[in-house]
C-alpha cells in the first residue's frame, strides 16, 4: 500500500472532486493543492459558495429546472412567451439553449430520456408534469428539443403520443447539416436527415 502524503480531509477533499465531471484522479489531486495553496483567496469561498448553494438549491415544481427558487427564475419572467415551452432532456441542454439565445421562451426539463434497457420508464421522467402544463391550457407550442438519439426520439414520440387530443402544436428541431460542418465528414443517417428536412431557398 502507498505511504499516505495527506491526512483524510485533503484525501476526501481530492476523492470528492473526483467525482466531478471532467475532473478524474489526477485533475482532482491538482485542484484540491491549489485549493489548498489558495486556502483563503478561494478554498474559503468557494467552501462558503457550496454551502449556500446547497442550503438554496432545487427543483423547480412547474418546469424541473435546478435553481435557488420554485418556481425558477425562467417560470417567473415575465418576460418570456411562456405559450411556448421547449422540452429538453437536462437543465444543461436548457443552458446551452438559452446561450444561443434564439428562443425567448418557457422550458421543461424531462430529467432524461426513455430507456427501457436502463429501466428508465415514463414514471421516471417529468413527462407528468409536462402534460398536466398543457392540459391547463394556455400553450401554443411545445418545441420537442431532446437529443436526436434512439432514447430521445422514442422519448419524443411517447410524449407526443399522451399529448395526442390535447389543443398544442408540437414541433422538434431540425435534424442536419451543422453549422460550419462540411458534408464530407458527416455520418450517411445525418445526410438523410438533411436532405429530408431541405428547405427553400
Ligand atoms: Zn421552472
């Protein structure tokens, strides 16, 4: 067994932020040294940062979203056209989303997608939710936004289909040529997508 540099806080400090995304073993042992090099500037901080966050943080009731208040900061603006929701499988799609900046619109987080093969079920998703917002009334639009995977379509479909009499167009986005990509390297079921989804010029 390896001789021990480290008393169990920073070893616990370093076998939690290996846990983190994007951070395996080796990325987790440097950032727990500067964060104990820094311990004042940012281990302190960042320490009082978490706490708060873990003593605020949660799940939106309305629309799943991960934010410090219920409803969330996107269900209470005003601002927004909130007869328009986009349905997406995480919070981070909801982010990427709103960085682009395209929609102005209300969000559903389903919190996954449909897998059987994982047991993954319809009860398991925020898809109850979704259909009791459209049942109320009051939405135009549901923009079905979920990875063009086997998981998100069969995902998409199901939701369609317990959304079927209900008074709403529902939309998904275009699956094709991405911006900047060059038709060469695509894969031949992108191709297809992109041809059957042309549009005029
Ligand atoms: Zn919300």
């Amino acid at each position: 067994m390896a001789k021990r540099v480290t008393g169990p806080e920073i070893e616990k400090l370093i076998q939690l932020l290996a846990k983190v995304p994007g951070l395996g073993p080796r990325s987790a042992r440097r950032a727990a040294l500067h964060l104990v090099k820094k311990k004042d500037q940012l281990l302190g901080p960042l320490a009082d940062a978490m706490g708060e966050a873990h003593r605020k943080v949660r799940i939106c009731s309305c629309c799943g979203n991960v934010d410090t208040s219920d409803p969330c900061t996107v269900c209470t603006d005003v601002r927004r056209d909130h007869a328009v929701i986009i349905v997406v499988e995480d919070v981070s799609d909801l982010w990427a989303l709103e960085r682009a900046g395209a929609m102005n619109a209300a969000y559903h987080v389903l919190g996954g997608t449909l897998s059987p093969l994982d047991g993954v079920g319809p009860d398991d998703l925020n898809i109850r939710g979704l259909v009791d917002r459209v049942a109320k009334g009051g939405v135009r639009e549901l923009i079905i936004a979920v990875n063009a995977t086997v998981e998100g379509q069969t995902t998409a479909h199901y939701i369609t289909d317990q959304l079927s009499g209900l008074e709403v167009k529902i939309t998904r986005l275009a699956h094709g040529v991405p911006v900047g990509g060059e038709l060469d390297y695509l894969d031949e079921g992108t191709l297809t997508a992109a041809l059957r989804a042309r549009t005029a010029i």
